[in-house]
C-alpha cells in the first residue's frame, strides 16, 4: 500500500478483526487478517495488541493449545465503544476522499 497508516487506523483495524470472533482470537491469526487490508509486520502489531489492553480495549487469557500455551485477545466493551467510533469516523473521512476523488457526494 502506498498510503501511509496511522496508528488510529492500525488499531481500528485491529479492533475490528478482534471482534469478529466473539471468544476472541490469537496473535498470528490477528495478524494474517490485519494483512489482507494493510502490510504489517509482527514486530509492529504487538506493541498495538498490548497498547490496546492496556486502555481496556482488549481483554487477554492464555489458552493450551497443541501442548503449548497461546495468548488470545477479545475485545471489550470499551472496544466495542472505541470500535464504533472509528467506524463513524471512517464513514466520513471517506466520504469526503470520495467527493475529491470522483467528484460524487
């Protein structure tokens, strides 16, 4: 992607593809779904993850998995809150890139 991605939109993204899955879901799979919309790395999506918990936008348990532990996320309340905000911030800021880009409103 030649856009550059803000933090705000990183975290909405992540939000989004947290609340997907009402019992939450892991690190890697976060991260393969973040990819279809935008390129990221591992290394960048962690300290999101963990900013997120954080201010209470994500809730955080360690389940057995294969014989090993794995860390899954689910979103909170508060997520949900934050979540919709940006939702309805994305509606309009990209409605306004319409207009400039093709002139429709």
């Amino acid at each position: 992607m030649v856009f550059n991605t803000g933090s705000a939109l990183l975290d909405a993204i992540v939000l989004a593809v947290v609340s997907k899955e009402p019992d939450g879901t892991y690190g890697y799979k976060i991260t393969q779904d973040v990819r279809e919309a935008i390129e990221v790395s591992e290394s960048t999506l962690y300290p999101v993850l963990r900013r997120l918990q954080k201010e209470d936008c994500l809730e955080v348990y360690d389940m057995e998995f294969g014989g090993r532990n794995r860390r899954y996320y689910k979103i909170t309340d508060r997520g949900m809150a934050q979540l919709r905000l940006y939702h309805e911030e994305w509606k309009s800021y990209n409605r306004k890139i319409n207009i400039i880009f093709e002139g429709v409103k």
